[in-house]
C-alpha cells in the first residue's frame, strides 16, 4: 500500500482525479480516500498544512491503512535560479529549519536529537526528475532571515510546510518515503503569495503529468 500524504485537497485532487477510489472517509479530522492509482494501492490522506499534520497523517496511514511507503507531493517554494517556476522536482533531502537545538547540544541548526545530521535522505525516483533540496518549518513568509538561512546555512533549493515531517515520520515507522514539489513561487521574485496564488494552478499541472511515470516505480 502507498500512503500519499498531501497537505492540501487542490492538490490532492491531481491524484484523485487519477485515480479508483473504493471508498473515502474521515479519521481523526483528515479526509482519507482510500482505492488503486495507477493500478496500484493508494491511500490518499489530506492532512492538511503544517508539520504536526504532516506527521500525523504520515501516521494515520502506516497504523491504519498499513502503508508500506509514503510519498508526499505539492506546491511548494523555490530559493534560487536551480528552481524554475512551475517546475517539477523530486526531493533528495529534507530538513526541519525551525527546528532549533544549537544552545542545548551545539549541532547544526533542524538537527533531531535522534540523528546526528540536519538532513534526512529520501529514497530516489529513476525517473527523469533533478534531486533538491527541502527545507520545512510551520510558516508561510517573505523573511529576509529564514531566506539567508535556507540558502546560506543550510544550501537548501526548496521549502514548504509539511515535506520534512513527513521524512520523519517515514524513519520512525522506519519506511521508504518519496517527495516531489512543484514549484508555484520563487523567493526573490515578488510577493511569494502573489506568486502562490498566480502559479499555483500551472505547477500542479505539471506535477499531475507527472504522476502516472512516478508511480510505476513506487
């Protein structure tokens, strides 16, 4: 079974639309639609935005629909020239950048205190997507801060909301996991939200094309 875990239900739907769906229903306040894509078995939880909702449907489909993998996917923000607008990347690793234990322990800044590096691996698509790489906090912004910190600190090429607490929770469950973002907004390029709200349309397009390549290997 694979567990998709997706934030939001517009994004979902690129999958759905794809999509046999046998029955659908409500656990614990996340929609979950449960069927086969691409005639394979697919459990679908919109867990929407933020980290503790990744994580939590990251969970509710390993001890409730028994998946064997998870695989995350949406819109998501780019941080430098690497990553055009409306393009379409898998994730190579991912970091938690509001997660902060430097004072206590003196580690990297998004460095669990149950691993020994910032940055956790994901497993690899063949298909003919570049690997980036993800930075994830609970927050939506323009801040010249988190900017110089993602770029420079950490050298990460995408961020978003959910995408590293869903990695987390796939170690923990101790299951392969996959992520693919399509990029809706650029930092550097005007109002990230003016941009969201203007591209956010054509990058799911995008990924949606993609999907049916993608879940051959998954």
């Amino acid at each position: 079974m694979i567990g998709a875990i997706v934030a939001l239900k517009s994004e979902a739907e690129i999958l759905l639309d794809q999509m046999e769906v046998f029955r659908s229903l409500t656990v614990s306040g996340k929609d979950v639609y449960v069927g086969q894509a691409f005639g394979k078995d697919t459990t679908v939880v919109v867990c929407g935005v933020g980290k503790v909702n990744a994580a939590l449907g990251a969970q509710l489909a390993v001890s409730k629909f028994n998946a064997e993998k998870l695989f995350n996917f949406g819109v998501a923000g780019g941080l430098n020239k690497s990553t055009e607008l409306c393009g379409v990347y898998q994730i190579g690793a991912a970091v938690q950048f509001d997660f902060d234990l430097t004072r206590i322990n003196g580690t990297p800044i998004g460095t669990l205190d149950e691993y020994k590096e910032n940055y956790l691996r994901l497993s690899a698509f063949k298909a003919p997507l570049k690997k980036k790489k993800l930075g994830t906090a609970d927050r939506f912004n323009d801040s010249p801060e988190d900017y110089l910190l993602l770029t420079r600190t950490l050298k990460a090429d995408i961020r978003d909301m959910e995408g590293a607490a869903v990695v987390q929770a796939a170690y923990a469950a101790q299951l392969p996991v996959f992520s693919v973002k399509a990029i809706s907004d650029v930092a550097g390029s005007g109002s990230t939200t003016e941009q969201y709200l203007c591209n956010r349309d054509k990058a799911l397009g995008n990924l949606k094309a993609a999907l049916p390549e993608l879940f051959e290997e998954l």
